[in-house]
C-alpha cells in the first residue's frame, strides 16, 4: 500500500512538473518581461533546472510593473486630480442648460415634420429622440465623469466632456461637437437640415 502512495505521488509530481514547464514556458508574463527580470530568472533558477523553483519565485512573477519603460508600451494613465474637476453643481447647469435647449428645438423641428414615428420625451433626465423606423437618439447626463453621454442609431455611443474655450460639448475620441453631430445626422435621417446651435 505504501508502495502504491509512492507510486501515485511521484507521478502526480511528475504531472504537476510537466504541467508547470508548459505553462512557463508559454506564458506571455515572460514573453513581456524586460531583460533584467529574464536575467534574475536565470540568476534564481537552481542548476537542476526545477520547474518548481522557477515557478514559486517570488521575483520572476511579480506584479510590480518594470523600473524603464520600452519605447513600444503605452503609458499607464495618470491619477485624476480632483481639484480639476467640474464642480457638481456647475456641471448640472451647463448639462441642463444644453439638454432643455436641445429639447426645445428638437420639439419645434418635430413640429415642422410631418414623420410618421417623431417622438421626444425627457424624463429622468434622459432625453429620448425616437424616428420612427430610422432609430432611437438618447442623450443623458454622466455626473461622476461630468460628461453627458449620447446613444445613436448612426454614429453609435461617444461621451462629451465639456469644453469651457468653446462653450460647447466635445467628443474628445474624435473632436466633435454635440450639436453639430445632431444636426448631421438628424438631418441627413430626416431629409430637413435641422438647426440645433
């Protein structure tokens, strides 16, 4: 019986050996790594060339990120600065400004259409835009990101941060304003230029 245990645990280490020399030899931590770390892998590993001692060094699989930077990685993004942020309170003025004035205009284009399936609703504080058979626009506002965000049928989601220099909304992804994106395609949907500014 004792015999048999042996048996068993050397082949499940044999196995879990195995097993470990695959997984380490395709493992994209050490593809990425630097050279350093490739040289302290190398400094760490005994000479009988133990997949387990490879495996349960602390050094090779570290989740800190490497001292020097290659010039093909990007950088890591920047923590907020808080004191940067749009205080709250302006940031629902200037987003409910802009969304009751969108409201207000899309109301009178509709007036002046005559679609079947125009419809514009504002409740929540979402604005819906619906046309009939050509989509469904969605405007409402982000306040943690202090961005309103938009959902359409043609263009798809972008979110618009405020931009003080021109008094307006901008995707920052693309450069383009709310409005001007809205009259675009509202009006090419529609057939009839919409004016939204």
């Amino acid at each position: 019986m004792a015999a048999r245990k042996l048996i068993f645990g050397l082949t499940a280490a044999r196995r879990a050996s195995s097993r470990a020399s695959v997984l380490l030899r395709a493992s994209p931590l050490l593809e990425a790594s630097t050279s350093a770390s490739h040289t302290t892998a190398a400094a760490t590993k005994p000479s009988g060339g133990s997949p387990w001692a490879l495996l349960f060094s602390s050094r090779v699989f570290s989740s800190t990120p490497p001292a020097q930077q290659s010039a093909g990685d990007v950088p890591a993004p920047s923590a907020v600065d808080h004191k940067l942020i749009m205080p709250e309170d302006k940031f629902h003025k200037l987003a409910d400004d802009t969304i009751h004035d969108l409201l207000e205009k899309l109301e009178e284009y509709g007036d002046s259409q005559q679609m079947d399936g125009f419809d514009i609703d504002y409740g929540n504080q979402v604005l819906t835009l619906r046309l009939g058979d050509l989509g469904t626009y969605v405007v409402n506002k982000q306040t943690p990101n202090r961005q309103i965000w938009l959902s359409s049928p043609v263009s798809g989601p972008a979110r618009f941060d405020c931009d003080a220099a021109t008094d307006s909304w901008i995707y920052r992804r693309t450069g383009v304003n709310l409005m001007r994106l809205l009259e675009k395609e509202i009006g090419e949907l529609c057939g009839t230029p919409v004016d939204l500014s």
